[in-house]
C-alpha cells in the first residue's frame, strides 16, 4: 500500500508544480498585455496632473525623445522613470539613449553641454530640455505642440545683425537654433510695411547702423504701444532713430563701456570683455550655472514712473565700471569723469500687463554676444535661447500645480511601534512555526 501511493503521491505534486508554474506564467503574460499601476502617494506626486494626461490625449502623432546619456545606470533610469509617466498616457512617445562619447560630432552640433540632456522630437520640430520635472517635460511638449503660432520678425534693411547672415557680426547660427526650435522666423523692411504683422510673437531689433525714418519709427512704437513682445540689442549708444521707443519705454543707454577687471581670472586681458558668473534671479537665467560673454557692452538704466515694471536680467561685477575713455593701455576707475562703479545692468525685463496677457520687453546694451562669432562661448546660446522663450510665451505656458512631499516620512508613537515589532518579531515567526509543524504533521499521517 504505501509503495503504490509514493507514485500517485508524487504524481500529484508534478501536476500541482506544473499549475502553479502555469498560472504564475498566465499572470505574468496579463499583466504585461494589461498593466495596472497604482499610485499610493498622498499627493499622487508619481502621477500625472489633469493638464499634462490631456496635452498627451491632444497631441497627435509620435514623440520621440533621445537622451544623451552617458553608461550610468543609475541617470538613464531616473530618466526612463521620468518619461515612462508620461508614456503611460501616450504610448508613441519612444524613448532612446545616446552615449555623447560615441557620437561627438552630433553632441557638438546639437550644443549637448549636459549629461543626460534630452532633444525632444515632434513633427519636424525639437527642443532641448535637461530638467526631469513633470513641469519641465510637458511645457517642452505644450510648445512643440503649439509652434506654429511662434513668429519671430526681425526688424531689416537698415544694416541690424540678420538671423540668416554668415558674418562674424550676424545672428545667423542663432537664427538656425530658433528654427529648429519650431520658430518661424521673418527679416522684415518696415520701409516697405506699415505695420509688424499681428501673428508675430516676437519682433528682434537687433542693433540698426542706419537712421530709421520717422514712419519706421512710428511702426515700431505702434507695435509696442498695442502690446507686442520685444527684444532689442542695442550696442552703441546711437539710436538711430529709435528715440521715440526709448522714451516710449523710460530707459536710458548709459555712456560708456562696461569694462570688467574680473575677466582676468578667466585668462581674458581685454577689459572691454565682461564675464558673468552670476545673475539676477528670473526666470530666464534660473537654470544657468556657467559663465557668459559679452563683448563691448553698455549698461541700461530705467526711469522710474513708467507704465513698465523693470528688474535687471544681467548685471555685471562689483569689479566693473562704465569706461568712457579709450580702451587701451592702462584704463582705471574715474568717477570725476562720471563714470559709475557696478554692478551695472547690461540687460533689463520690462513688463506690463496689457489686455489678458503680460507684454514683455527685453533690452541688453549689447548683440555680440548672440553673433556667430561669440555665440558657442560659455552659456551665451542657452541665455538667448532663454530669452526669446520667456518672451515668446508671456503666459502661455502648462501650470502644474506644486505637489508637496506630505508622506515622505512615517511617525510612529511608542506603542505603535511596539506593536509593529512584535507582529515582526514574535507573531509572524509564530505563525510560521506553526503552520510549518502542522504541515509536518499532516504529512507524516499521510
């Protein structure tokens, strides 16, 4: 008896291992075929908002995001977590990895300056992004998304840096940058328009050497007057016929070159050359953390009284001053000749709120810095990049809301923790011991 029942014994064991492998094998091929996720945080903070989960429904059409990522395990996963939220919610959106030593040739042209920095493609368009956060992605996607409707037009026709041009003093690198950031981009003769046209996000006045006539003027003022976004390199202090809209905005261009000792210690002996470390907290030097360079400068100084609200975006060293003699031999700081000592503002935001949106306006006392020549030197093509962004979307931007870490750490009173640790330490062991004697027990009837 007990020979013929070893055979039927184990027999039942097979078929019960063969099952459970079976149904542990079913689970696993459902669960991939129709995953489940849940999020437990207080905040949902691993979720995504409302606003995001219903850009990724609005968007049509795949999203490809390649990361330049070095072989760190550790980097590439925060990255893949980081997209995966919002895959769940658009499952074209691909994710890929580049190692920037592998390909340097593309990581130089594409201006990759961060481990693990993304280039976010979509239809046709891409934009760089090295920020994981939920806000970060989707404000990358919502103008990708929206970019036909961003028109940069850059004033023409009376000598200003173009954003085509291939000399040393053109923005013609800058301009290639835009374009492929999704911006439309239009050199315009205001001799030949009466008005800058009304889907123009942006208007560039970038350093005109010839006089602009009265009605070009009035165009321009027209423009800033019915709210309209500006930017203006402005690098000597010649207006050339833009009076009307230095005053329109309260602004003066101060005499003088900001010349910067401070530059020395960068290995640069040209004074004319000013170095920033450091910047105003706004959001269009928020995420810089290197230096940038601005040849030949002037500083910027506002009036106060006027409808705009000004804040310094670049200010320049205690170190420097506003030079208004030669620049060449020995140069010092004369404040009998009306020089000033810094920090000096070499660009200024002027906002106000105008109908439902913000106008903003950004004046820098100096267009080298976004020329071919200089423009790959330290941060200079992530600061203009920043610019125009912040000028461009004037609001119109995904809020997510702030999620506060409520559950990041577990309070326990005493006599909680005491029964925590004798359900681990006493009760559960109990529990096996117990069942696994019954077991024994059990079979050893059998």
């Amino acid at each position: 008896m007990e020979l013929r029942s070893k055979p039927k014994r184990s027999l039942k064991n097979l078929t019960f291992y063969l099952v459970l492998l079976a149904a542990a094998g079913l689970v696993c091929a459902v669960s991939i075929l129709y995953p489940l996720e849940f999020d437990w945080t207080a905040d949902g903070r691993n979720t995504l908002s409302p606003a995001s989960q219903t850009l990724m429904h609005e968007m049509q059409g795949p999203v490809r995001i390649i990361a330049y990522a070095s072989n760190n395990g550790e980097l590439r996963n925060r990255i893949r977590i980081a997209v995966d939220r919002f895959r769940r919610f658009k499952p074209d959106l691909a994710l890929s990895f580049v190692d920037p030593d592998e390909d340097p040739d593309t990581v130089r042209e594409l201006g990759i300056r961060v481990d693990g920095e993304m280039i976010v493609h979509y239809q046709g368009r891409s934009e760089s992004l090295r920020d994981l956060g939920e806000s970060d992605i989707s404000n990358a996607l919502f103008r990708l998304s929206n970019s036909d409707q961003r028109w940069i037009v850059f004033l023409s026709g009376h000598g200003e840096r173009s954003p085509s041009g291939s000399a040393n003093h053109d923005l013609g690198k800058f301009g290639k940058q835009l374009q492929n950031k999704g911006y439309w981009i239009l050199e315009l003769k205001t001799a030949l328009s009466a008005s800058i046209p009304d889907n123009a996000s942006l208007l560039v006045i970038a350093d005109p050497v010839v006089e602009l006539l009265p009605g070009e003027s009035d165009v321009v003022a027209k423009y800033i007057i019915h709210g309209g976004n500006l930017l203006w390199l402005q690098d000597s202090e010649r207006l050339n016929g833009l009076e009307a809209l230095n005053g329109l905005l309260g602004i003066r261009l101060a005499r003088g070159i900001v010349v910067d000792a401070s530059a020395r210690a960068y290995g640069i002996d040209n004074p004319a050359f000013v170095t920033l470390s450091e910047y105003p907290a706004h959001p269009i030097t928020e995420n810089l953390h290197s230096i940038s360079l601005f040849p030949k400068s002037g500083a910027i100084e506002s009036d106060p009284g006027t409808q705009f609200q000004a804040s310094p975006v670049l200010q320049s060293s205690l170190q420097s001053w506003s030079e208004q003699g030669p620049i060449k031999g020995h140069i010092q700081f004369n404040p009998d000749q009306g020089e000033k000592r810094g920090p000096l503002s070499l660009g200024l935001a002027l906002t106000r709120a105008h109908a439902d949106t913000q106008q903003r306006i950004l004046v820098i006392g100096d267009g080298d810095f976004l020329s071919n020549t200089y423009l790959g030197n330290g941060v200079n093509l992530d600061l203009g990049l920043n610019m125009v962004r912040w000028l461009t979307e004037s609001g119109n931007s995904i809020s997510i809301p702030v999620r506060f870490r409520a559950d990041q750490s577990l309070e326990l009173s005493p006599a909680e923790t005491a029964v925590l640790g004798s359900a681990f330490l006493i009760v559960i062991p109990a529990m096996l011991i117990v069942s696994g004697w019954m077991i024994h027990r059990r079979r050893k009837r059998s």
